[in-house]
C-alpha cells in the first residue's frame, strides 16, 4: 500500500480510478485535482459564483468518502481545482484532458486531433507535478496518448523508470476479449500483446497470442484473426461511437491499475507500457509501447520481442506515426 496516489483529472476515467483505489487498498491516501467546473466569463457574476464554488474532484472524493464505510475502507481521499491534492503523492495518474466524442453525425475524432487542446492542459499537468510531487512515478493515460507521455518527459524530465503511459494493457485486454470470444474460452486462458503507438496502425503481435498456452492459429482461422485484429485496432472507436458522450472509462482506468499494482506490489509483470527508447525496437527518444518488466523501480527492463518480418515494419510504421505527432507536439510546445 502506498502512503498516497494522485489523479489527475476527476472526470470519467478520474472516477473510476479513485473507487477502485479505494477499494482495492492502493493506496492510504488519494488525492485528486481538476479545474471542473469553470466559470465562463460571460455569464452573469452570479452564476459565476456559484459555478466557482462547485468541484467535480471534491464532489467525486465526498461521494466516495461516503461510501467508505459501506465497503470497510480508511482511505482518505482529497480533491482540489488546483493541483494541491496531488501534495505528496508517491504515484501520479494523469487523466487530465478531453476524451474523444462522437459528433452529431456519428464521426468522431481521432485521437491525434485532441493534440493541441491537450498538450495546454498537459503543460499545466506538468508544472503542479512539478510543484506538488516531483519525484511521483507518473502513469500517463490522457490522449493522443504517446504525445502526451513524451511532454510529460519534455516539461518534467524525470528518469527514464519513472514515466510511462498506459495504452499496451488496454489494446492488449481489447485483443483478449475479441479473441476469447471468437474461440469462446475463458479470458483468462488468453495472452495477446499489442505494440506500438496507441492509434490505429498499433500493432497486435498474432505471432505471441496464444490460448491456454498453445498458438492462437490452432483455435482461430487467419481471416478471423485478421478481422479481430482490425477490430482491436479501432476499438476505442467503437465505444466512442456507441457512447456518444465521450470514450471508454472503465477499461482503461482498469489498465492503468494493472500497471499501478504492478508497481506497488513490486511484481515484475511483464506489461506492454509507453516507454521512452534508447534504441530498442529499432527507436531512439520517442515514446511506444513495448513489453516491460513493471516493478517497484517502475519500469525495470524493456523487453525485446523476436517479431515477424511483417510484425516488425508495422510497428516501424507505428512509431513512425508516434514520430510525426511529437514532431507537432515539439513545434506547439514552442509556443505554450
Ligand atoms: N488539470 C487537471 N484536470 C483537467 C485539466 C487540467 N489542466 N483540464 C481538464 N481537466 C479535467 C476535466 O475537467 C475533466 O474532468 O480532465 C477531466 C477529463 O475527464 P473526462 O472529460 O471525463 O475524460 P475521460 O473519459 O476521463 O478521459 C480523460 O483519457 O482516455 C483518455 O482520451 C481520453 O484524453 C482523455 C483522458
């Protein structure tokens, strides 16, 4: 158990991290910290006033509070609009930041497109760390997820164990559940990876999935694979798309808590994480998802993968696209 976590971010995501903190004895204490609500400058001064007292981090941590004695739990939960909650957290999760959502005609945007209002919200993310828990290990999840990560290292430059994003864990249980399904066997007998940037040219490794131990391709024909795997690409999409308020909340707050207990329970768990690369994989200083061994030290080991000629020029692919992201992420930075 950690003596406190922070969350950054108090929205769906936010939420959802905090119960299960809660519940799942993480941590003594969880702070959370979100602007929400803000007052618009153009409405009457009273409304002003009210909306000024009001927040989603605080409401959130009472209503949990609340609960507590429900489920039997101590924990002390605090929420704030600016990033004092975070004081003294000895792990960070970042949700802060606009999710995707489902426009009026059912188009949606893709993750790339949250860039610029995003890298605002995460140059601010990145001072009340800097301010509040600077030696915190931060576990990224808000999106274009693999730009985000590579701010985070730009504005905070924490060593390279201590900083890494959440999206491997997700696509990874994405693919699991498609396949499980389709081969109709309990999840728990699934083990898939997927590599790569968190878009939609990420690259979910066929040639390491397997069921009960034996090779995925024993169970399931090529064109289903093939067809899952296009469908683990674009996942998050389709729960955008079915939503139509914003995007998956549960599964990635889930996922991040996978890696989180990995950490705090120092179980070396071989996770796919975003992690920065020091020529692994072929990539040097960007942010891509890679196996990882998770432990108390945060990531303690990149695992190599021996890829399929084909698996390899995706995921080349893959961080190429990681590459031109950060490439805009660097130029807007210039300018914040
Ligand atoms: N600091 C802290 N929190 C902020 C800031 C900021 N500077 N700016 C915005 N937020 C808060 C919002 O007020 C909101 O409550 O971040 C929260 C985000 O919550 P939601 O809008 O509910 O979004 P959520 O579904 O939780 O997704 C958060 O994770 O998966 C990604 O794409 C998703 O980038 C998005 C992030």
């Amino acid at each position: 158990m950690l003596k406190k976590i922070g969350v950054i971010g108090g929205g769906y995501i936010g939420g959802v991290l905090a119960q299960e903190i809660a519940h799942r004895r993480l941590a003594r204490e969880i702070g959370v910290s979100d602007p929400a609500p803000m007052p618009n400058p153009s409405d009457p001064e009273d409304r002003q006033t009210v909306v000024k007292k009001q927040s989603v981090s605080i409401g959130k941590c009472l209503d949990i509070a609340e609960g507590l004695p429900v489920v039997s739990r101590d924990t002390k939960l605090v929420g704030s609009k600016d990033y004092s909650a975070l004081a003294g957290a000895e792990m960070v999760i970042n949700t802060a930041g606009v999710p995707r959502k489902a426009r009026p005609d059912g188009t949606f945007p893709s993750r790339e497109e949250l860039l610029a209002i995003n890298l605002k919200v995460t140059v601010e993310v990145a001072k009340g760390i800097k301010q509040y828990c600077p030696d915190a290990m931060i576990i990224s999840i808000a999106n274009p997820l693999d730009a985000i990560v590579f701010t985070l290292d730009k504005r905070l430059s924490p060593p390279k164990n201590r900083l890494m994003g959440m999206a491997g864990v997700l696509d990874s249980a994405r693919y699991c559940y498609f396949v499980a399904e389709a081969a109709n066997v309990s999840v728990e007998n699934v083990n898939a990876i997927v590599l790569g940037g968190h878009g939609d040219d990420m690259v979910p490794v066929r040639s390491s999935c397997q069921i009960a131990g034996i090779p995925v391709a024993k169970f399931l024909d090529a064109d289903t694979l093939a067809k899952i795997e296009t469908r683990t690409r674009k996942a998050g999409g389709e729960v955008v798309g079915l939503l139509g308020f914003g995007s998956a909340f549960v599964s990635p707050a889930w996922a991040a808590l996978e890696m989180a207990e990995a950490v705090i329970f120092d179980k070396r768990k071989i996770l796919p994480v975003c992690v920065k690369l020091e020529g692994e994989y072929g990539v040097k200083g960007l942010f891509v998802g890679v196996p990882c061994i998770l432990g108390k030290n945060g990531i303690e080991k990149v695992v190599e993968l021996d890829l399929t000629d084909e698996e390899k020029a995706a995921f080349a692919k893959s961080a190429a696209g990681v590459a031109k992201t950060c490439e805009e992420a660097e130029a807007m930075l210039k300018t914040l």
